[in-house]
C-alpha cells in the first residue's frame, strides 16, 4: 500500500550490479515513485573490500529532494563506508 507523504527508504540493499535480479529490484523501487538521492551526487561505491565495489548502501527517497549527499571514503562502520544525505520538503 502507497503511504502518504514524504518517505525515506535506506538501507543496506546488497545489490550487485552484475546480478540481473538485482537490478530488477532496484528498478521496482524506482517503479514505485522513489529516486535515488546519492547518485546524481556520488557514485562512490560504499563496500569496497576483497575485490567487490558495489553500492551496496543505498538512499531512496519519495516526496523529498535530495540537495546533498556524500559517500564518506575515509570512514566506516563495520565493513561498509557510510552515507550521508541532505534532504529538502
């Protein structure tokens, strides 16, 4: 069910580009009204260990506008870089 107003949707998602369904799943969420408020400002991968670069920690966002955002390289928690978004009604 479609919630009225403004929402956020973050989390670790665990895409891998190179898996179709993967890029499926993130296509339905874009399906739904949600847009990605990282990318247009960083493209930083956020897991970047034993061989694997993916942006894995992700930001959606739905009545909201994405004014800001970084992928922090020199910073982790746990084993992922975290993200941090700047978000506008």
């Amino acid at each position: 069910k479609k919630r009225p107003g403004p929402v956020v949707l973050c989390g670790d998602f665990n895409v891998f580009e190179r898996i179709a369904s993967d890029r499926e799943a993130l296509r339905a969420i874009e399906a739904e009204g949600f847009v990605d408020a990282v990318l247009p400002f960083d493209a930083t991968p956020t897991f970047d260990m034993f061989g694997e670069r993916e942006r894995f920690d992700r930001v959606y966002v739905r009545g909201l506008t994405p004014v800001a955002a970084k992928v922090h390289v020199d910073a982790r928690l746990a084993d992922h870089r975290p993200v941090e978004v700047t978000l506008a009604l």
